[in-house]
C-alpha cells in the first residue's frame, strides 16, 4: 500500500520676615504733671480705626514668593472607550480527547460543516499547494463573515507516483445563509465521518512516511481494510516542512 506523503512547506520660602522690635532704652523721666483733666473727645482709634485688611499688590509678582507646584492631574481614561476585545476561541479537532502519541486508537469521527477546496498536485508541489487552498478558505470565509471552528484538514483521495488529489477543508460552526456562487472556489459539506484509527505523527513532515509505514504495517498485522483515503488534521500550525513541533492527525477510515 502506497500512501506516504511528500513535504508540507520548505515554512508599552517662607513669607517676608518680620523683625520684631526690641524692647525701649529706658528714658528718664521728668516730674510727672498733674494730669490734666480728662477728655471728652473719643479716642483716635475710634474716629479712625486702622483698617483691618491689606489689599494686596497685584501689579509685580513678590520675587521672595515661590508657587508651589501643582499636583499632576490624574489620567483619566475617555468615557466610552471600548473593552479590550476578547480572544478567538482555539480551534477544535475533529475528536477532542487527546490519542496516545505512541500508539494508535480507534475513534469516530463526527461529520462536522466544513469549507471545501478540491485541487490537485504533484509532490514536489505539496506544502505550497496545501498552504495556498487554506489560505483561499479562510480569505472566503472571512467574506462570508464566517468564523472557522476546527483545524485544517487535507483528505487525500487519488494518490500515484506523480502527485495526488485533495480536498481541503475547514470546518465551521454551521452552514452560512448566504453561500458562494457555485464554481467560484469553495463548497460546502462536511468533514468525513465514521469509525476510523487516529495515527499520531510528531515531528518534522519530511518525515510523516515514516508514520504511514507505521499505519500500513499495524494494519496488515490487523487485518483491518480500509477506505482508500486517508485524512490528515493538522493540529499545529504547517508552518515548515522542517518543524519538529509539528502535530498531525492521521485518520484512516474502517470499511
């Protein structure tokens, strides 16, 4: 059984002072008089009391006087301004339960609505072949005003020695109401579903053959048939052929 897969992309002072006035140098005195007879008339404080208030001199500034600085004024935010927007939700996989990285599991796989771009490529061609049709899904998706839900999924259908043929997929939360112009690119559907064996694949793409030996050996072991497609759902990012943080789903459907 021949279907291994070929490279997933080469890719914040003080006031005036006021002296006060020492004590009187002691004066003789001459013989007191004998007083003279008291007054009558009011005493000058009455008649012109002193006033009581100073207005003060507001032509020059008091070069003696110094201004105290002004408390920093407190910063605060306009009125109305909008909450920081919330993270995007992490995208699911199609079985969320985490397999067992050193071995195969049997699972079922739910039909999901998913974006569909069929293309096909040679080898050589993949990973930039790949990268592209997700990247035109998620252009027509963000069109449409839909929200992508799950990771990206490549379901390889025809494979020979040249290349092979795909369909890319994305899944989403429901069907839009409004879908594109038949022809024009994307379709929708769903993603595969049924009982299928999940084959985990940790490390660089240039090696997943690896993996597919691994799935071919343990089911002719088995005798287990199955569909002559299989699913990869890619659980990081294909960002590089060569990253061996790359985690990938490898589904093969049971008859």
């Amino acid at each position: 059984m021949s279907r291994y897969r070929c490279l997933l992309l080469a890719g914040l002072l003080a006031g005036p002072v006021t002296l006060a006035a020492g004590p009187a140098l002691a004066q003789d005195r001459p013989q007191e008089a004998p007083p003279p007879p008291a007054s009558t008339a009011p005493p000058p404080a009455v008649t012109n009391p002193l006033p009581t208030t100073t207005t003060p001199d507001t032509g020059k500034p008091d070069p003696n006087r110094t201004t105290a600085p002004q408390p920093e004024k407190a910063l605060t935010p306009p009125v109305g301004s909008p909450a920081p927007a919330a993270a995007p939700a992490a995208r699911k996989t199609l079985v969320e339960t985490p397999g067992d990285a050193n071995d195969v599991d049997e699972v079922s796989l739910p039909p999901k609505p998913a974006a569909i771009l069929t293309g096909k490529a040679k080898w050589e061609e993949a990973v930039p072949s790949l990268k592209a049709a997700f990247a035109r899904i998620e252009a027509d998706l963000a069109k449409l005003g839909v929200a992508p839900t799950g990771r990206p999924i490549a379901v390889f259908a025809k494979t020979d020695d040249d290349g092979f043929q795909y369909e890319a997929m994305v899944p989403v939360a429901e069907m839009p109401a409004s879908k594109p112009p038949e022809g024009d690119g994307i379709r929708f559907g769903t993603t595969p579903s049924g009982k299928a064996l999940r084959f985990p694949h940790k490390g660089s793409y240039d090696e997943i053959d690896g993996t597919y030996e691994t799935l071919t050996a343990y089911l002719d072991a088995k005798d287990i048939v199955v569909q002559d497609r299989f699913i990869e759902e890619y659980v990081t990012d294909l960002n590089d052929r060569a990253d061996e943080k790359l985690d990938v789903n490898i589904y093969a459907l049971v008859k």
